[in-house]
C-alpha cells in the first residue's frame, strides 16, 4: 500500500448501521477507518474479464 494514493471518502449510513460500527469499534478498541479498511481488504479479487471473440 506504499505505492498507493490515498482517497477519501464519506459515506451515508442509517443511525442503527453508525450505532452498530460505533459499538464495534468501541468493543475492539479499533477506529472506524480501520474496520472500513478490513472489511474492503477481505472483499474477493475480482475475476478477470475474459475477451470475448
């Protein structure tokens, strides 16, 4: 991740889904940030395309 730019984004959550990651975060003592980052980490690699002929 050296190499990459950082981004920011914002995102729009209902006050349940912000209460539940802010639980969360307090429960293991980690930022949302970090959470975010974790969750996006262990997404699947997305298949390759493969060319069509």
């Amino acid at each position: 991740m050296a190499s990459d730019e950082i981004r920011r984004i914002s995102i729009k959550l209902p006050q349940s889904e912000y209460e539940r990651l802010e639980v969360y975060c307090q429960k293991t003592h980690r930022g949302k940030t970090e959470i975010i980052r974790e969750f996006i980490r262990s997404l699947p690699e997305p298949e390759p395309e493969i060319e069509k002929k």
